[in-house]
C-alpha cells in the first residue's frame, strides 16, 4: 500500500435487519470502514441509498436479486472526487454473489477515476468470502491497480478488530 499518498475508504453498508446478526444500528461493513479509517488514516465515503431502509432481510434480498438480475442502478447521495487520492479501499457487504447494485452505480459514474491508483475491496459476508466483487472491482476500474482484497463474516466484525488490522498490516 502506497502510505506516501492519500487513502480513502468508499463503502455502502446496510444498517437494521441483517442476516445472522440481527437488527443492528451500525451495518457490518461500516465497522470494518471505521477499522481501516483508524488503522490507516483515510478518509470516508459512505455510499448512501434509501432505498433499502426498513426493510426486513428476506425481502430486501429479494430486492436485491431482482436489482441484480435486472442490471438496476439505484441512486445514491452525494460525491466525492477521488483524483486527489493514491489509495481507494472499496467496501460493501455480497448481496447475491457481489456488491450490491447500488455500489455499480458509483463504479459507473467513476469508472475513468482510478487508473493507476490502488484499490483495494473488502467485503463483508455470511458465507460467500469476496464472491465475485474483485473480478467486478477490476472490470469496473480498468487500469486500476486492483489488489487481492479482504473479508470478513458479517458476525464477526464487532469482536475480530484484530483480523481486519492484520490484513492491513499485510498491505504496507
């Protein structure tokens, strides 16, 4: 990981009713953004869709196949301008065997930003590991310097801290 340079964590992550975990007022991959934010200094960008709020597990799964299966692309809110960054981590929990669609909308409107930066997913799962989201990282951003990535069980984040902070100790 380039340290000379400025890091940036862009993620969405899915508050409330969560598989395995519960209802939980701090989605999953926000933890593990705040963790890489903590041990390494970068900035945030929260992807942001209402989409999704309220929503129970089963149904909102449902939502996202069909999201997936259609090619959607929900909105998001806000920005951020990613030319004055050297290292992007991309973060999201794997919704039907990658990101969710709404994380595609962002890849889409920023698909010519990151050439010649480093990216590095992570992801946040019950079962699925880093699924297809690298393959789907390294298609969206060509010219990227795309690296393995990171994940970690959704049930996991609130007590292995130490996981996420040696995985980040393994890049520098």
């Amino acid at each position: 990981m380039n340290t000379n340079g400025k890091t940036i964590v862009v993620f969405f992550s899915h508050a409330g009713d969560n598989y395995s975990v519960g209802n939980i007022k701090v989605g999953n991959t926000k933890i593990v953004a705040d963790y890489i934010t903590e041990l390494t200094g970068a900035e945030q960008f929260e992807i942001i869709t209402h989409k999704y709020d309220g929503m129970a597990y089963n149904p909102l799964i449902k939502l996202a196949q069909e999201e997936a299966k259609n090619g959607e692309l929900p909105e998001y809110e806000g920005d951020v301008d990613l030319s004055k960054y050297d290292t992007v981590f991309i973060g999201g929990p794997v919704w039907w065997g990658t990101y969710p669609q709404v994380m595609f909308t962002f890849f889409k409107k920023h698909a010519n930003d990151l050439k010649g930066k480093t990216v590095i997913p992570f992801t946040t799962h019950e079962g699925s590991g880093l699924a297809n989201c690298v393959d789907d990282v390294k298609e969206a951003f060509p010219g990227a310097n795309v690296q393995n990535g990171f994940s970690i069980y959704g049930h996991e984040v609130r007590t292995e801290k130490a996981k996420v902070a040696k995985w980040i100790n393994s890049l520098k």
